[in-house]
C-alpha cells in the first residue's frame, strides 16, 4: 500500500510539474528568458530616428554579442553590436560626431551607431535584409561583389546565394532569433517563418 501511494504521489508530482513547464512556455515566459529584450528603450530610440525594425536591432545585438556590452571580438569589434572603430569613425562623421567622446562599450553609443549602420545599408541594398546582415557581417563592398557576379539582383538575392558559410550561417541565426522576437514581443501577428525569410529578401509574399 505504501509504495503504490509512494507512485501515485510521484505521478501527480509529475503531472503538475509538467502542467506548470507547459503553462509557463505558453505563457511565453520561457521564451523571454531566452530572447529577452533590454536596452529595449534604447533600441527602440534609435530605431524609430533611423528607421529600422527594432526587432531587427535587438536580433543582432543577441547575435553578435549575447548583450555583453563590453564584448571583443579577436577581429577587433567592440560592444553590443560588434563595431569596427574604422566603421564607428566612418559613423562618426556622416553623424557630425567627434569620434574621440564616442565610447563603443556604452550602449547608447553602440546602439545608436549599429542601428544608423544597419539603416544605410538598409538604403544600399534596396530593403533585402538577408544583403543587408551580410554586409553587416562581411562588409558592404565584399556583398557588392558577390551581386556583380550573381544572376541574382537586390530583390531577389536569398541566404543560400551566400558563397561564405560563416555570414549564411550568421543571417540564418539573426533571422531565426528576429522570427522568435517577432513572436514575443510584436503586436502584430507574427508571420510564418517562410514569410519571414521571402520578406527579408525582398521578394513579395502575397
């Protein structure tokens, strides 16, 4: 009588601890431990001057420096955004800053710098989000080339057409973290990862 009352408090144990992991994973609790959003109010700052998808900001910053603003890579790149000082000096001046009161470990100056960035090669590479995160990651000239020897153009240019694994690999995982974003946090709702990845891409999803 003992052991079978021993299972049967195990079994409710468990099937309320179950209950509990699913609510709290439909209650998207989980899912904000894992895509969480700080700097929110920064982001969105700057978002919103330099027109860009704060969703699209805060993907890169979980991507390129897991939200450790004092992140360096051995390239080089400093902050939530991995900037190289070259490009943040090259910032600097469209932006009529001194680049000597800039610091890339801030977040205001990171994030305000890496979102003005994302948005020029926004215009650059006519909206297509896929060309515009492996500029982001491979530099805007090396994209350039890559289209100058592509059937593909800036509309129809997709992630498979990447010929670096490392930047396919790097806009598959900032694309994948703006899909689970886009599903925590936007108001609208989320679209169909297909139709993610044809609108990052510059092709029409009607």
């Amino acid at each position: 009588m003992y052991i079978r009352n021993k299972r049967a408090v195990k079994f409710v144990t468990m099937f309320f601890l179950l209950l509990f992991v699913f609510g709290v994973f439909k209650s998207d609790v989980l899912g904000k431990i894992f895509y969480p959003y700080p700097y929110k109010q920064i982001v969105e700052k700057y978002a919103s001057s330099y027109g860009v998808d704060p969703l699209l900001v805060i993907s890169v910053i979980r991507e390129e420096s897991h939200f450790n603003r004092r992140s360096n890579s051995h390239k080089g790149a400093i902050g939530l955004m991995q900037l190289m000082p070259e490009t943040a000096r090259e910032i600097s001046v469209w932006l009529n800053d001194s680049f000597e009161d800039i610091d890339l470990t801030k977040p205001e100056d990171n994030i305000r710098y890496g979102t003005w960035y994302l948005s020029a090669l926004n215009k650059e590479f006519a909206g297509n989000s896929i060309l515009v995160l492996a500029a982001y990651n491979a530099g805007s000239g090396r994209v350039t080339k890559w289209l100058k020897t592509s059937a593909r153009s800036y509309n129809t240019y997709l992630i498979e057409d990447i010929p670096f694994k490392e930047t396919r690999e790097y806009v598959l995982k900032v694309l994948d973290s703006y899909e689970k974003y886009s599903e925590l946090y936007a108001k609208a709702k989320p679209p169909h990862r297909n139709q993610i990845i044809l609108r990052h891409s510059g092709l029409n999803t009607a």
